[in-house]
C-alpha cells in the first residue's frame, strides 16, 4: 500500500484524496492575511487549529463590531460598511459566533481558547506544537517574541516544525515593529498611490486591504513548498513572509519602470497605457456601472455597433492613437450611451460582438450571478445556533477531486474538550481547572464584554 | 523519489526524531528542486504562477510563438523602446525561467510540446478554455497515459458555465469578481486596484493549487486538473470581498464606497511632501494622539472619550485642524515615526521613488539586481520569503527569445542536431539566439 508521509492511505479511491489531509495547522492569527493562509490550507484538506485567547480582545476577529445593537448594525448596513454584521442584524447572545468577518474565513477551521501569554496557556501551546506540522503567526513581532513563540523555542519541542511568520514589514530593518492594517502596508510600498484616481488625491481612494489578500494566498503556497521539502528531506523550516514584500511582485513593471527608466508612476485610475476605452462607466439606476476595455478598431467599431453611436466616424477617435489622446472626451462620450442600458444588457450584448465589457458587481449581483450559480461555487452551510446560509466558495477546482466545505465556522472553543484531553494528554482534573481559571471556555468574561473596545 | 526520511517523520516521535544521516547527505538548495514545470501561458496569470515556482527552485521552460507572443509587446518598455526584449512586464514575469520557442500551429511544434509536456510534472496553461486542446496539446492529450501530471487552466470564468467564453480583462474581472465597487469616493466612478493585482493573484492561487496537488503525486496518490477561474479567485478575494459576501448573505446588503477621511483623525491626509494615512482615534491612544499634535488641552474635554460617532462636530473641527497644522510641518516620514512611537497604525503613501529608496526595505536587501543583456542591469522586486533552510537562489534574467532552444530540445529532450536544424529551418522551432558576451 502506497502512504503519504502523514500515513494516510492512497491507493484506488484515496488516490484523489485531499492532498492536504493529515497536515495539522496551528493558528495565532489576526485580523485578515493570517486567518485566509489557514482558510486556504483548511479548504484542501489540513486540520486547522485556531488558538484563541478568551479573556483578551484580538483585533478585528471575533469580538468586534458585530457585538453591535440592530440599530446600530443597520446604520452601517445601509451605510454600506457590511464587513462586520451578524444574520438578520441580530448579534445574539453569542455575536462572537456570529460575525461576518470571522465566519467569512474560518470554515473548516477547529477553535481552542489557550491565552498563550499565560504560564498555563504556553504549556498547552507547546504541547500542541509537538503535535502539529505547521504554526501560521501574523502577529506584531515584538508580542509575539515577547510570549516566547519564536522558531528557536519552538524547535526545541517539534524540530521538523514549519513556522510561518507574517509580520507587516519584517523580522528585522527599522520598521520591524511597526502597525499597521493591510491598508497602511499598501501606502507604504506604493499601491494606495497607483491605484488612485488620475486627477484627484489619494484621500479619495478609501482603504483597500489587497495586501492582505495577496499574502493571505502567497502563504498557502508558501507553508505547501515547505511541507514538500519536509516530506523528502525531515527537514522543517521558519518561513518569513512580510505583507508589504509579498506584495511587491503585484507593482512588478512600475518597479521596473523606475529603476530602469527613473520615472515615478503617476497614479493610474481606471486608465490604461494604450487602450482606450478603458475605464468604467454608468448604467442605468442607482450607482450601477459597467467596464469597457477596447484595444483595437475592429472591437471599438463593434462597440460603436452595439450603442448605436457613430463615434468611430469622429477624427478623435478614429484610430488608437487617437483615442488615447482624446481619451476624457471619449469617455465622455461612451458615458452618454452606456447611461441608459441595463448593466446586464450591454454586457451580454457586447459580449455577443466580441468586446471585452463586464457588469461592475456588488455582493447582491455575485449572489444572483447566472455563472457562478451553475458553477455551484456558492455553498449552503449550516452552523449551529447561527443558521443555514450560503457561503462564499472554494477558490478553484480540482476535476478530480470534488471538494466542498466540509465543516461550518466553530463557534469559541468549540474544540477544547477533544484537543486537551485526547490530542494534548490533558486528563480531566487539569482541564477543569483550566476552566475554572478562566483560560478555558465557550464565551468571553462579562467584565471583558463591557470593557472591550 | 521516496527518500528514508519519510518514513522517520511518520514513524517517529516528532518530540525527539531519529537522527538520519540521509537527510543530511540529501543535495536540497531549495524548496522546489528536481520539479518540472512546463509554462505554456502568455498573459500574466500563468505567467506569474510559473515564475512564483521557478524563483523557488523549480525547473520552469517557457514555450513561446515564434515571434514572441503578445507578452513581449506590452509595455512598458526600456527607454520606451518597443522591443521584444525590453517589456518590462515580460522581464518582470519571466526572470528565472529558460525559453523555447516553437510554431504552436505547426503539427510539429505540437508534437514537441507533447514531448516536453512527457517530461514535465507540472503544465501550466492560461490561454482560454479550448485554445490548447484546439491545437492538440490540451489536458485530454498530455495526460493521455499517465495519472501524474499536474496542469493548471487558469482562464476567466472557467472551464464550465454560460459565460465560459466571454472575453475578460484584468479591469473587468476587478470589476465583476472583485471589491472594485467600493474602491473610491461615492461621488464618482468606482476605481480599480493597481497593476494586474487580479492575475497576480490569479497566479498565486494557481502556484498554491498545482503545490498541493503535486505533493499528493509525490507521495503516491494522482495527478489533478486544476480549472481555475480568475472570476472566481475574485469572489473569493480577502480584500473585503469574502467578509462583504457573507455580511450580505448574513443580511441582504452591498457593501458601498466610503471615500476617505469620514471617520475623525483617520485616513489619507497631507503632510509637508505628499500623503500619510495613520489611524489617528483608537480608545488606546486617542489621549496620546491629542498629546502628540500639541493638543493636550482636548485631553480635559469630555468629548474626547466618546465614540467617534457621537462626537460633536464642532470638537472634531478644532481636532481636525490642529492635526493638520501638526502634520503640514512635518515630512510624511517623521510623521510615519512619531505615530508609530505612541503606538497609532498608519503608514505614509509611497510612490515608486519613495519606494525604491526607502532605507528599510533596502537594509532588508529586497531588490533584486538582474543584468539582461539587451536591456541591461537593473534592481527588480526581489524575494518574498526568507526561508531558513532553504535560501532562494540568484535569479537569472529572463530568457532572450529561442535562447533555451538548443539547451531544451537537443540536450534534454534528446533531438538529434541534424534534425533540430531542419525544423528550425522549417520554421518549426524559432531561431537559437546566443547571448551577447
């Protein structure tokens, strides 16, 4: 029988396996990157244990936002700031199972509460580490170091142990310590610069955490790389993965542009160097658009076509080049006749031409889209005490592997009782005075939920 | 392939393993030695997967038409030089791999591919959902006889669904899939994010996908089509789209654009030579905040305790201008470092010239300095992980058009040299080009 080196079976039927089984996952996680690696390696298969502390607020994880009232939670839903709410608006007596934010990641996911900045808490930690194949952190370096969770004493207890470290800026140059959310590592290497419009200020930008979904992947791949090394040679390794670099290849050419040419990219907007049309444009209702991107006349006549407009016969735009030198009035232009259609419509007709356009989609559109739902990528998920709702889906497909979420989002500590007693060795008497301590449980204290920011 | 010391992670205590001299006598410079990647792409979702598994360690050949491919026709270029070796987007996406370059049309060319594609444990394809099979050398004809090949289809909508066949780009996959609708101010049109962040990303996924299923295939079990949507790497995008997604499934409705600045001390605002965007009220250090802009006055004003939303706005106002007045007299770095020492999170806003000179980032030596024979030496985006074991090996420039064509098809793939010639006479295989010493 052939095994893979966790020991599972791979012969016949198991031979299309999900290839992360039999891989145990820590997690010290916060806030957005962090919790998506593990998401991610939780998709295909790896057992993820999510380590949360109870008596303690983490940024932008379960307790946050959503404890908030109805009221409160439909001001921000009509606001149209959503990260954060709870079915029907209602947070519940237990809001931190509730949370959009959390629920959005961590599927799959197991959770134990285990303060490890506690004496009690870092010995269950370390136990738990011996058991595990890999630990994601993406904690602030210096309270991570200062809870003792570093690869150096962490080795001492799993030498074959991956570590996969993810602070904003590094383990070491002059901003090691430096905070930030994703939003602020973006200012800081560029793209909250390139991505603002052409004539107005990056004030007008808003915050964008695209640095976080780009590491978020980026670990995944990094933590599997890692596992392959281990499997033929035994050997683990601490993998420093930074925010702001893991997103540098993003900005790739811009780089290149000023190290080889000296020029500083301007901000970008919706323009591009040598397509026009190129940009987004209204639709009819309420703050509905649609994105055209045409590169040649043959698309740009279809275009014309299409909205009925002769704007192919005007010397302006009768060529590229001369489209991308009129480019504002030629937008101009499109505006008027995009205007009236429905978002839908136009896509579909020009689409049927042969022109590259896509309707500008809100999370209401992605529910209803035709092609997502008969791709099946939306997923019903039950969660106890939370309800039946669909949930967004895997991030691609493998033919011969049928994968879908396997378990809903735990509710807190969910999993205590099985980690300390059968996977830590923890007998009864030990673990009920880790409850009675407060380390251990299902809730947060009422002193922390009235104090918590 | 299965070295001993599998078998002493799985069997043995992983508090106190067995020492095993093999491990150590084992060669391994890197992550992903001794895999072979065949990088069948020519736009920048597979292109940037295949570059991802080359810079760590993979053996990574490109096949490109024989004249280059539209990849080497995007700009920008060196010196604005519209030259097939100077796209700085295809010197960018390309470093670290070897180039081959073949008539795809041709019954030849094909036949090649399939060879190489014999030899390869991982083909990466982002060219549409039929364009290869079209030619011959789709998934149906490269697997045809083995379980252990891998191949990533990296297309728009995927390979299934009514719109299978749309045509897309990176602005309308932000913009269909993706958090393009809350990106800028609500009084204008929605704005996209930078570069082709959605293919960047795309690719990524298409690295972790293909990683995962190989090291399946190594340890026994089968290969796997990957059919990835760029589409759907954008509905499932960290960058408040999942979270958006599930508040509205939670509760019916979009997410919408904010703008910036709404919110009291928080962020983009200018400083004395260009933008920061610190996150000025925390309840942790709104009192040091106030200290900081030489306001510890507000301190005693019981408005400075309440939540952002019901302070009034005529205590916001006098916040506002006396953090401004602080901030017009001071640089966006000191303002960087005197935020962060009272513990606020923020950053400035960087362009590439800030970027490029930042002492942090040059200290940690993350760019990479490539000489390319036409177009020169320059410092390009370097690594993105340290990795203690297994440190990353220089990079090399990307490949000059047909200069791996010798290397690959006569030394590797075994072509007699006669017959190499003929087919590139034939126009099969694209001229050899040398390096210029």
């Amino acid at each position: 029988m052939t095994t893979n080196p966790r020991g599972l079976p791979l012969d016949g039927d198991n031979a299309h396996r999900l290839p992360l089984e039999g891989v145990r996952v820590a997690a010290v996680t916060v806030v957005w990157a962090g919790p998506h690696v593990t998401q991610l390696l939780a998709e295909w298969g790896a057992e993820v244990i999510r380590v949360e502390p109870m008596n303690r607020v983490q940024p932008y994880s379960r307790l946050s936002l959503q404890r908030q009232s109805p009221e409160v939670q439909l001001l921000s839903a009509k606001a149209g700031v959503t990260f954060s709410l709870t079915p029907d608006l209602d947070p519940g007596l237990d809001p931190w199972n509730r949370g959009s934010a959390f629920n959005a990641h961590a599927r799959n996911k197991r959770s134990m509460t285990c303060d490890i900045t506690s004496p009690e808490g870092h010995e269950a930690f370390l136990r738990l580490i011996a058991e595990c194949d890999v630990l994601v952190e993406n904690n602030v370096p210096e309270t991570i170091e200062r809870a003792h969770i570093t690869y150096e004493e962490l080795r001492a207890v799993n030498p074959n142990l991956i570590m996969l470290r993810m602070p904003a800026f590094g383990l070491d140059g002059p901003y090691k310590n430096f905070r930030g959310f994703g939003t602020h590592v973006e200012g800081m290497i560029g793209h909250h610069h390139l991505r603002s419009y052409e004539d107005l200020g990056p004030e007008y930008t808003g915050d964008a955490f695209t640095a976080d979904a780009i590491a978020g992947i980026l670990g995944a791949f990094a933590v599997t790389a890692a596992l392959r090394h281990r499997d033929r040679t035994g050997q683990g390794q601490q993998i420093e993965m930074p925010l702001a670099e893991a997103f540098l290849p993003v900005l790739g050419e811009w780089i290149l542009d000023y190290t080889y040419n000296g020029r500083v990219a301007p901000a970008q907007g919706n323009r591009h160097a040598t397509h026009a049309p190129h940009g987004i444009y209204p639709s009819s209702g309420d703050d509905q658009w649609i994105a055209i991107d045409v590169f040649n006349d043959e698309e740009f006549t279809a275009l014309n076509a299409v909205l009925k407009t002769t704007l192919h016969e005007d010397e302006r735009f009768a060529t590229n080049a001369a489209r991308l030198e009129h480019r504002r009035a030629l937008d101009v232009a499109i505006a008027e006749h995009t205007a009236p259609w429905d978002k839908f419509e136009l896509f579909h007709a020009l689409q049927a031409q042969g022109v590259i356009a896509g309707p500008v989609m809100d999370e209401l559109d992605a529910l209803a889209s035709a092609q997502l739902e008969a791709r099946g990528w939306f997923e019903e998920v039950t969660q106890p005490g939370v309800g039946t709702h669909r949930h967004p889906g895997i991030l691609f497909r493998m033919a011969g592997t049928p994968n879908y979420i396997r378990r809903p989002p735990p509710n807190l500590g969910q999993d205590n009782e099985d980690i300390y007693l059968n996977l830590l060795g923890y007998t009864r008497e030990e673990y009920e005075a880790l409850i009675a301590k407060g380390l251990v449980g299902t809730t947060y204290s009422d002193e922390l939920l009235r104090t918590a920011p | 392939m299965l070295s001993c010391c599998r078998w002493h992670i799985r069997d043995g205590n992983r508090r106190n393993p067995p020492a095993s001299p093999c491990c150590e006598e084992l060669p391994l410079a890197s992550l992903l030695d001794g895999i072979r990647v065949l990088d069948l792409s020519d736009w920048v979702a597979g292109s940037y997967c295949a570059r991802v598994l080359a810079d760590y360690g993979a053996t990574v050949t490109r096949i490109e038409e024989i004249d280059g491919g539209r990849l080497r026709r995007e700009g920008p270029f060196v010196g604005d030089d519209v030259h097939l070796e100077k796209s700085l987007l295809f010197l960018h996406l390309n470093a670290n791999k070897r180039g081959v370059t073949l008539d795809l049309e041709s019954a030849g060319g094909q036949d090649l591919v399939r060879r190489l594609a014999a030899q390869s444990d991982i083909v990466i394809d982002d060219r549409g959902p039929d364009a290869l099979d079209q030619l011959g050398i789709g998934w149906d004809a490269l697997s045809a006889g083995r379980d252990d090949l891998v191949m990533a289809s990296i297309t728009p909508f995927g390979l299934t669904g009514p719109w299978r066949n749309y045509r897309a780009s990176e602005l309308t996959l932000q913009a269909m899939g993706g958090p393009l609708h809350i990106n800028g101010t609500p009084d204008r049109e929605p704005v996209k994010s930078g570069g082709y962040v959605a293919h960047v990303h795309a690719g990524i996924g298409a690295a972790f996908s293909v990683m995962i299923a190989r090291l399946r295939v190594e340890a026994g079990g089968a290969g796997d089509r990957v059919d990835l949507a760029i589409y759907e790497t954008q509905s499932g995008f960290r960058d408040r789209r999942t979270p958006s997604l599930m508040g509205a499934a939670y509760a019916g409705y979009p997410a919408k654009r904010q703008g910036g600045g709404s919110i009291i001390a928080r962020g983009v605002r200018p400083a004395a030579d260009g933008y920061v965007n610190i996150l000025g009220h925390s309840p942790r250090y709104f009192g040091k905040f106030l200290t900081l802009i030489e306001r510890p006055d507000l301190n005693d004003r019981a408005e400075s305790k309440l939540p952002p939303p019901q302070m009034p706005q005529d205590f916001i106002d006098e916040v506002e201008a006396s953090y401004l007045t602080w901030l017009l007299q001071r640089t966006k770095q000191q303002v960087v470092m005197e935020t962060q020492a009272i513990g606020a999170l923020g950053g400035a806003v960087y362009d590439t010239g800030d970027l490029l000179t930042d002492p942090h980032y040059r200290s940690r030596g993350v760019w990479d300095t490539i000489d390319h024979p036409v177009a020169g030496p320059a410092e390009h985006a370097g690594r993105q992980l340290i990795l203690s074991e297994t440190p990353r090996a220089p990079v090399h420039h990307a490949p000059l058009l047909g200069q791996h064509n010798r290397t690959v098809l006569v030394d590797e793939l075994g072509l007699d040299p006669a017959d190499f010639e003929a087919l590139q006479g034939s126009g099969v295989i694209g001229a050899s080009t040398e390096v210029p010493a």
